[in-house]
C-alpha cells in the first residue's frame, strides 16, 4: 500500500468526526484562522490587526473557533459563522476574489478587474479561440446576473469535474489502453534534457536559500538566449520586444531585462510587454521601466482576445520604424492559456507576414504545466485531434489523465518546495488518491506522462504548422527542482 493509500485509509477509519484533527488556531499575528481542509493546514493570506479572518473568509468573524468551517469549505452552506453584510460571492470580473452578495452591484462598478468601457485596439472578442464556443458558454460571459447565480451555487455546467474513478473498471482500462495506442500512433519522441543556466541569475542565487525559481528562470534565460533573443556578452542586438503571457508580477521579464542590461552596451530600446487578465500587486513592472533604453507595456485582458498585431507599438508603421523583433516567454502558462497563446502568435505572424516582415515572432519559450485545465475549445490543432479521432469528451479525459503525472508524487522531498504546478485544480490529488485502489501507482504516473505529451506533441506539430520547423518540447530543469519541467521552445 503506498503512502497516499494509507492516507485515504487513515481518513475513513477517522470517520466525521474530523475536529479531532484539526489543530489549534496559528498564534502567528495576522494570519487567517481559517482550516483549509483539503490542504490540510490554515489560510496564509494576511488579516487586519484587528481581525481573525483574511478578506476572503471574512464571513466566518463573527465568532465560533476554526475547527467548523470544514464543512462550509466541502460544499455545506451551512454554518454557524453568519456574517451581518451576508454571503460572499466571486467576482464576475476576476473570481480569484470575492465581495458581499450584499454590494455585489456597488463591488462591479469600482472593481480594478473591470473592463474598460472602450474596448483598447488589440482587443477582438475570441479571436483566438480555436472551436466556436457553445452558446451556454457565451451567455455565461456576458450576463452578470447568470454569474453570480451559478457562483452562488459554486457550479459550471460546461466545467462539470471529468472523474475517471467514476467509469467502470472494464471502460477505464480501455480508455488507458486506446492512450497508450496513441501514443504509439503519434510516435512521440522522448525529451530530451537540456538545463541550461544564465550568468545573471549567479548573484540572485547566492542570496536564496531555495533556488527552485531562480534554477527555471535561470534555464528559460539560457533557452531564450540559445534562440538568439537574449545577446551574448559580446554581441550587440537591436531593439527587442518581450511578450510575457500570463506574466503576473512579470518576474521573468524582469529577469530577462537584466540580462539585456548587463550585455548589451548599444543604444538601442527594448520593450517589454505583460499580458494578464487581472492586475496584480508587487509588480516588476516599474523596476523594468526606465526609459528611453527599456519600456514596460502592461494589457489587462484575456489571451483569448488578443490581438498583438492591433497593439500601436506592434503596429505595421510603428514596427517598421522601430525594426523590432518579437519574443514570446512565460514560466509556468497553466492550461488552455498556453494554446490560447500559440494560437495569438500564429495570427500574429500570419498578420504581420502579410504586410511584409518576414521574421514577426524571433522565439518562443514556454514552461508548460496544468495540462489537466486544457479545454477543448481553445486546443489549437483541431486538425491533429481529428486525425486521431480525438472528440470532446476523448479530449476531456485525457486532460484529466494528464493530472496524474504529478497527483500523488510529492514524497518529502517535492511537498516543502511545490507551489504553483498544480494549485489550480484542488481535486487532481483527491482523484488521484481513488483511482489508486484501481490502478498501480507507477502505472498511473507513466499513463499521465504519456497524455501529456499526447498534447505537447499536438501542440508543437502546431508550430510546425505555422512556420516555426525547429519547435521542439525539452525538459528544461530536473523534476526534483520541478513537478512540470517541461519546455517549448522555437525560433523563427
């Protein structure tokens, strides 16, 4: 019985009565007293001096110890913590926060995550989507008053968990059995190992005691500079444009502005460009702007609807002017987002060649992770998925296979060190736990490999497609350093 078996066994023989294993409040100041259950520990968000609960647990401050709220969290509204302002929802514009049910109207008009009004030039609705979304799917968008009524409810109907625990035991093997097939079909090659390193991360190492973000930057930085984006010490480049997608705080464009600081002696302006839905705070971004020599653009929208060729700065007239040559980075691009990306670089380029520039995009390197959150509306290469008879509910399982190359293989040395792979879906360990009585661990892991680089392939066959010959996948660090180590890198 391996150890996430035994765990499982140790919670059913505890049974309900689960408050036995909770334990006390933090005694740490401001730090929220809310139970996560299935993480097993307390909420790290900050309070208010005078408070117990962070901004999003805030409903449960009205008395009552920490130990009840279990409950709320696994899907019982229930509870004895009723908060005066009322329920809280998530927030339509951005639902990685929350406002009073009470001032949900008043929250939409002053939330930061609002839309503006007048849509910016590089804004067209879905031009990246691959599929026409299904109607339901579309009103969902764009009516408030449906949101916050499924929110209310925690439910998506076209986002209904996939549970391959649920199939019976005959199905389940046929299903493995028909990915493995495919894999075999695809002939899809072995990774290789290419960790490479970058001078300018020595010194930001030296100060860490965990180097687990420092080693992946560290090895993009290298990748882009194999590409011929980042210059060596001797080489002096022209203006360069840097397109991080889901850029966050933009940490990785702040590094690779440093490296541009420290090799390139000429006069020429580089750009750089951050694309994310929500805003955040403790940006890079004004540590990265310093003009004339380096300029920061910040786009608050959905990859979905980007269009890079409507920016001004990529503009026909304002890139000739400025002979710009275009990358694109990101560190860990969860999911869909990442062929929401490859899809907005393949119309970039086709828009740009048709006016004439025969290099648009100069390289592309991507740290891919959450496979398991791709959907089959945004997958770019519907071609590939028809050739190989890959439909919806195909495509939705394999998604969530591809959970299982990292559900469950966190033993002590990954679970002090693992944070952002796979903080998305709360349920692939949960999964990942049942399917074990069904299959053998080991299986299990090679089977999630396996469908993820079922997709990888598609989707660097995908770039081929496009123009870019050399697209190739890479593990660009060691799984020791990282759960999703995986790299895909090009050059035009």
């Amino acid at each position: 019985m391996d150890q996430r078996a035994r765990k499982k066994q140790k919670v059913t023989t505890e049974g309900t009565d689960s408050a036995a294993t909770i334990p006390p409040p933090p005694d740490r100041p401001c730090q929220c007293h809310f139970y996560v259950s299935k993480k097993k520990r307390y909420c790290r968000l900050p309070t208010k001096a005078t408070k117990k609960y962070c901004g999003e647990h805030l409903q449960y401050e009205e008395g009552g110890d920490a130990g009840n709220h279990s409950a709320k969290e696994n899907g019982n509204t229930a509870t004895t913590h009723e908060n005066k302002k009322g329920e809280r929802v998530p927030c339509p514009y951005d639902p990685a926060h929350s406002t009073y049910l009470s001032t949900f109207e008043t929250h939409l008009l002053k939330c930061n995550s609002r839309p503006p009004d007048k849509q910016p030039s590089y804004y067209e609705k879905d031009v990246n989507i691959s599929v026409a979304l299904p109607e339901d799917q579309k009103s969902f968008a764009a009516e408030l008053e449906q949101h916050r009524l499924k929110f209310m409810h925690k439910s998506m109907p076209w986002m209904a968990k996939v549970k391959l625990d649920a199939l019976p035991f005959d199905e389940l093997v046929s299903f493995c059995r028909r990915v493995q097939a495919l894999a075999e079909e695809m002939k899809v090659e072995d990774i290789p190992e290419e960790w490479e390193d970058h001078s300018v991360m020595s010194e930001k190492r030296s100060t860490v005691s965990n180097t687990k973000h420092v080693d992946q930057q560290a090895s993009l930085l290298g990748h882009l500079q194999n590409q011929g984006a980042l210059p060596k010490s001797t080489d002096t480049i022209g203006s360069q444009c840097f397109v991080e997608f889901g850029a966050g705080k933009a940490e990785l464009s702040y590094c690779v502005s440093k490296a541009m600081e420290k090799a390139d002696s000429s006069d020429a302006s580089h750009y750089y460009i951050f694309v994310d839905r929500k805003n955040m705070r403790n940006k890079f971004d004004s540590q990265i702007h310093r003009p004339p020599k380096a300029q920061a653009h910040r786009l608050l929208l959905d990859i979905k609807d980007l269009k890079l060729s409507g920016f001004d700065l990529l503009s026909e007239s304002e890139r000739n002017s400025k002979s710009l040559s275009l990358s694109a980075i990101s560190k860990h691009l969860c999911g869909s987002a990442t062929d929401l990306t490859l899809k907005c670089l393949a119309n970039y380029k086709q828009d740009q060649e048709a006016n004439g520039i025969k290099t648009p995009v100069k390289a592309i390197v991507i740290a891919l992770c959450c496979h398991h959150i791709c959907r089959f509306h945004m997958y770019p290469n519907q071609d590939f998925l028809r050739k190989h008879d890959i439909d919806e509910a195909f495509f939705a399982r394999l998604a969530k296979m591809s959970s299982w190359a990292v559900s469950g293989a966190r033993d002590e040395q990954h679970a002090k060190s693992e944070d952002e792979e796979t903080e998305n879906d709360d349920n692939t360990e949960e999964n990942a736990v049942r399917v074990t009585t069904l299959l053998p661990s080991p299986l299990r892991f090679h089977l999630g490999h396996i469908a993820k680089r079922i997709l990888d392939h598609g989707r660097m066959l995908y770039l081929r497609q496009c123009g870019f010959a050399n697209a190739r996948i890479v593990h660009y660090i060691s799984r020791n350093t990282s759960l999703e180590n995986v790299c895909l890198i090009c050059s035009d």
